[in-house]
C-alpha cells in the first residue's frame, strides 16, 4: 500500500486529520457500494442508465466501492498529438491508451471518437469506454478557445460506450450555446442508456487578477458544478479548487458573505467540500482532474488530490497526462497510488 503520509509531507496532519464544520459529512449523499440504490435511484434516469453507472463501478480494482477512477486521453486534440504523445510515443496508438487503462485498473477509458473507434471491437467488453462529444482543437490560428461537437451521442452507442463525456467553457463568450449542446446531447444519451459526465470547466481572461488565477477559485468552480448538475450531468470532473473569493475580487455576478464566512475556509478540503455541496450535496459524484505532468512531483501532487477530494466527499479522479506521458510501468503505478487512497479504510470523509 502506498505510503501517504510520506507522499503528502509537511501537509500530510493538515490534509489526513483535517474535519469539515461548514457542510458536514452526515449532510452529503456520499459513494459508497449501495449508491446506485441509496442516491441514484431518486432520480428519473432509465433502468439502462442505472445499469451503466453500476459498471462503471464494478470496473477496476476499485470495483465495489463506490469510486472511479478513470483514464482520460483526449489531449492529441485539446492539445495536439505532438505535445501529448511525444513523450512516450507509444500511445500514438490508440490500442496503448486502453492498454494502459487496463493495466492500471481503471473504471473506465475516456477518450475521442478516433481513438475509442479504432479499437472499439477489442476492447468495448474488456473495459468500460467514455465517449469525449466535444472538443477545443489547437490548429486555429489565431488561437480561439471553444467546444465544438466531433461526435454524435447515436456513434458512442453503438460503439458499446457505457457513459458520455462533453466540456463546457462556463464564462466563456460562446458558453451559452455549448450549454445548450450538451444539454441537449446529455438528454440523448440517457434515452438510449448511457452515463453523462461533464468537464465544467471556466474560461476567461479576467477570471486572472492581480497574479491569482480564478478559474480553480471555489465559488467560481462550485457555480459551474451546479450549472452541471442542472443540466443532468450524472458525474462532473472539475479542477481541484485552489482559491476562493472569485465572484468578490473579479466584481461580477451574484454570492452571499455566508459562503466565505461559514461554508468555506482556506483549507483545501473545505475548498473542495464546497465543490460537492454544488454538486446537489452529492447526487452528482464529484471528480477531480489529476492535471498535467510535471515529472519527479507528479505521484506526490496526484496522492494529495485524491486525498482532498476523497476526504471532501468527492467520487474519485480522473488523471491522464500525470500517467501516459511516461513509461506504461510508471503509469500503472501513478494510477494503483490514487485508487489505494479511495481503497485505504485510514482516509475517511472529513
């Protein structure tokens, strides 16, 4: 079993020992083996739906707890195949990224309409695969920053997708079209029995201000969480709040003292409480992403999300460069560290 202690360092009392005042445990909806039946079944999705999120969590070495944790390879497009692959090229072919999904005792793949296509008839009964509906691609000179649909919700049916995945820029200049998109898609794909899982992302260049980046603060993230739930996202994956104050420094939009006073503090796992508490209190489960990679750091940095989002109440992570941008052997071990954090019975909700 991983050593986290070691792992999260001078943080590891702060992080391991820490207890949520402003939304308490007993408040949330939290994972769990029964949380298909205990949560989901309140909800109007399908018999088909149900079933579907049920794979996705008897999947992997974290099948039957209640937790996900999912590979996601979409960065040949969002950021291209060169800066993507590069460095480990084998995953230039689609066949590794599953591969590597596999071997590390994923939930699920989640990956593009090429990808997940190209070995769709090898793997679609081996391992749970997410189809990504939309993209921002990176050849547009000059840059623009946008989510355009690539495929269709009908193509992840028939290919044996369990679930679905989209991005929605909220703040951006085009996010009320997107909105309606992915609303539109996620109504889809439930008709014909797939999950939904939203990347709520922000995007804006004055959500930067005076050296801080906004678009990780926890009342801008948890807005965008709930506007993803509204919009039926089963699951949403969203950054790990680093920040708050976001709504009050930038001078925009709509939010109450109590949330900065009462419901939130400084501290990263009431940071990430707030994330879940917008995520209907948990009847949506709350993913994080693991981020980019940065080499020596990445298994540290990579335990401690999982930390905080674990003891948050949040349903797992969903990390992809920190893993396939090295050798598959390191990868596997990156991807086994995370999940022993939501297998470790010492790591409890906050």
């Amino acid at each position: 079993m991983t050593d986290f202690a070691k792992l999260l360092g001078d943080e590891a009392d702060s992080l391991l020992n820490h207890t949520c005042t402003g939304f308490k445990k007993e408040d949330l909806y939290l994972p769990g083996p029964d949380y298909v039946d205990r949560v989901l079944i309140d909800n109007d999705r399908s018999p088909h739906v149900l079933r579907n999120m049920q794979t996705l969590f008897n999947h992997g070495r974290l099948a039957g707890t209640g937790y996900l944790g999912i590979l996601p390879v979409d960065q040949g497009i969002e950021h291209s195949a060169g800066a993507s692959f590069a460095p480990n090229p084998m995953y230039f072919d689609p066949k590794n990224i599953v591969e590597l999904a596999i071997e590390g005792g994923c939930n699920c793949v989640a990956s593009t309409l090429g990808v997940l296509s190209s070995v769709a008839r090898r793997y679609a009964h081996k391992i749970p695969m997410m189809l990504k509906l939309n993209h921002n691609e990176t050849l547009t000179y000059p840059a623009i920053y946008d989510q355009t649909m690539f495929a269709q919700v009908e193509q992840a049916h028939e290919m044996g997708c369990v679930a679905v995945g989209a991005t929605i820029y909220y703040g951006s200049p085009d996010c009320r079209r997107q909105i309606q998109e992915v609303s539109e898609a996620f109504e889809r794909a439930h008709e014909l029995g797939m999950v939904t899982v939203l990347w709520s992302y922000l995007r804006n260049a004055d959500f930067k201000k005076d050296g801080t980046d906004y678009h990780v603060a926890s009342d801008l993230t948890g807005q965008a969480i709930h506007m993803a739930a509204t919009i039926k996202a089963d699951i949403v994956k969203q950054k790990l709040a680093e920040t708050n104050n976001g709504y009050r420094t930038i001078g925009f939009g709509h939010t109450h003292d109590k949330v900065y006073d009462e419901l939130t503090s400084d501290h990263p796992i009431d940071l990430a409480r707030y994330q879940v508490a917008n995520c209907f209190m948990g009847r949506a489960g709350l993913i994080n992403s693991g981020g980019g990679s940065k080499g020596h750091s990445d298994l540290g940095e990579a335990v401690r999300t999982a930390v905080i989002n674990k003891r948050a109440g949040g349903m797992g992570l969903i990390s992809g460069r920190k893993a396939f941008q090295k050798p598959m052997k390191e990868g596997v071990e990156l991807l086994n560290a995370i999940q022993d954090v939501y297998l470790s019975k010492d790591i409890t909700i906050a």
